[in-house]
C-alpha cells in the first residue's frame, strides 16, 4: 500500500503546482518512505538529472516529512534535500541548471526518523 500511495502523492503534489514555480500550491507528506521513493519525486520536481553516487542505492534509512502549509516546487525541493541530508546522510548538490549530483556522506550525523 505505501509503494502505491507515495507515488499517487506526487503526482497529485506535481499536478497542484502547476507551472509557476514561486506560487504555494501543494504539501508534501512522506512517512517512513524509502530513499528510491523520494528522489523519483525530487527528479520531477526539479526536473533535473540526477547523477547518483552508487553508495546511494543502499542506505536503508526511511525519511520522513510533512509540510502543514503549501509549497512552492523550490520551497518542496528544499524541504526534501534538508530531510535527506539529515535523515538519512544523502546530499543533493546542484552542478549545473541540468543536473544534481546525490552524494552519501557517512560522516553526517543522522537523526532517525522513529517509525
């Protein structure tokens, strides 16, 4: 059931925002979601390529977030790299206007997410 409804999520996040970037159109809500569910999601967002670390594939760390007001699509992506980055050590980094390089960096300090 979350496999299927996390997807549903994002379309229906994606489908609210619209094409303006800066306008508050939708909330985000993930609850113990894995790392291959969310970055689906951030790739559509920001519409970049995403050129992932291979270390990347086998975190197992759930990552967890909610927003309670709406989002624009830059504020979702924000949202979504700062719970990556704390949830789960994953670092998004911007190359260029096409492309992120996601990063696993075992030296941060994670805070678990309580399931």
């Amino acid at each position: 059931m979350k496999r299927i409804l996390l997807p549903l999520l994002a379309i229906a996040f994606l489908c609210a925002c619209g094409l303006a970037a800066d306008e508050p159109k939708g909330t985000l809500n993930f609850k113990n979601a894995e790392l291959q569910q969310v970055l689906p999601i951030y790739k559509a967002l920001s519409g970049l390529d995403l050129v992932v670390d291979s270390r990347v594939k086998t975190v197992r760390w759930p990552v967890t977030l909610q927003s309670s007001e709406p989002l624009s699509k830059a504020e979702a992506m924000k949202l979504i790299e700062k719970a990556l980055a704390d949830q789960a050590g994953v670092v998004i980094t911007h190359l260029d206007g096409q492309r992120a390089s996601v990063t696993y960096n075992d030296a941060l300090a994670i805070t678990p997410v309580k399931k």
